[in-house]
C-alpha cells in the first residue's frame, strides 16, 4: 500500500463518544504462527460446518459466519472496535489492511487487515444505505496515499528527466516509468471510479484478484491490461 499516509481526512467517528454501529461476521482466520489453519471462501459450506463446530480459532470474542453488533470509534489511523463491555480488536490502516469488495445493495463492505493475532477477513454491514456512503466515501480518503517523488523508477531504476517523465501508480504510489505502468484499472476500494494508471505488479496482483470465485474476494474493478485486452 505504501508508506506515505494522508492525516487530514477523518472518519465519520473521530472519538469514543461519537461511535458507529455496525454488524460484522468474521470470515477468515490465519495465525501469524501457522498455515494450517488457513480459512478461505472458496467454499463456504464446509466452513459453515466446520464453524458449528467450534469457535474461531484466533478470535476470543467473534464466531466464525454470524453477525456481531459492534462499535466503532477512530483514532490516529487506528479503528478501535469495541462491543458493550470491552475493547475486542485494533485495526491499524498502515498495516495490510484491504478493501477486498464493496456490495451497495446489502450496504456491505469485505474487509482484510492484519491483527495482533493474525490475518482476518470481516464482513462490515451498515445499518442502511446513509451509513454505507458515508463510510466509502471517507475510509477511502484516509486510505489513499501522498505519492512518491523518486529520481528514478522504482521498478526498472530509469532515471527521470525531459526525456523521461515520471509517472505514479495510484494503487501503490510508488515513481514509475510509462513502460513500468502499462496498466489501467479502476481502483473502487481507492475511490477512484475512472481508469487510473497501475504500475506492473499492482496490474498483474489486480488481474489475479479477478479470477476469484467467490464474490466476497473480488473486487469490483475494471482492469485494461497492457495489450489493451479488457477485464471486467
């Protein structure tokens, strides 16, 4: 993602007092410790099952695939979310943290972020369709990065001058070369709804995004690959 970070743009909640509720399901579970324990959402129904079972492995305070009523609150780049007795987990957007898909219909977003335990995937439903825009529109402002202002491309080490003009990616924010960033894509998660330059590997990890198949784990994007072959 980057590590120059935006501080200006603010979270509908900006403190403790002035929360926002929404429901979430906690869908994926990976220990910092092991691999074995992989959840994914290829198939659902055996994780269901497997859910019934027991409860999550990493989370102390969620069960896999039900709805949790929690609040949220803001804080210098952190979520700090929270039910009615405690504070149950710290979401920092400097570290892996994704918007994975957005469904406006059902007021949903997918997120993927990195905890103290592990790597988790949750589902984020709004109360209604009000809450929904407002969370787009400003958790994707603090999500997006101030470009770098390298001399030379950060892939291939081009120098940048007359001849050469330096371009950035807008999914990694990285210097680039016009050879270095043949992609196009829409990048919804970033907000931005109209093609924007991509870079190589951001292109060729957005092109891989799309063969997903379930729909929780592919973004709503469209990508032109250098070729000027479509993905939609």
């Amino acid at each position: 993602m980057g590590n120059s970070w935006q501080n200006k743009p603010k979270l509908p909640w900006t403190n403790s007092f002035n929360s926002s509720t929404f429901d979430v399901m906690e869908l994926t579970s990976i220990s910092h410790n092991s691999t074995n324990d992989i959840l994914t959402l290829e198939n659902q129904q055996s994780l269901k099952k497997k859910s019934e079972k027991s409860q999550s492995i990493f989370s102390t305070h969620l069960q896999s695939f039900k709805w949790y009523e929690l609040k949220f609150s803001y804080k210098q780049n952190m979520l700090i979310v929270f039910d009615n007795i405690q504070e149950i987990e710290r979401i920092d957007f400097r570290n892996k943290f994704e918007v994975i898909s957005e469904q406006e219909e059902t007021h949903i977003f997918t997120i993927k972020f990195e905890s103290t335990q592990g790597i988790k995937t949750w589902k984020i439903r709004c109360k209604g369709i009000y809450d929904y825009k407002k969370w787009k529109k400003s958790l994707k402002k603090v999500l997006k990065m101030k470009w770098n202002k390298a001399k030379r491309c950060e892939s291939c080490g081009l120098g940048f001058g007359l001849v050469y003009r330096r371009h950035h990616c807008r999914k990694c924010s990285r210097s680039v070369c016009d050879k270095c960033s043949p992609f196009r894509s829409t990048l919804p998660e970033l907000a931005y709804e109209k093609l924007v330059r991509v870079c190589s590997p951001c292109g060729n990890e957005l092109s891989d995004k799309r063969k997903g198949i379930s729909r929780e784990n592919t973004p709503n994007f469209a990508l032109i690959l250098p070729k000027g072959r479509f993905i939609k």
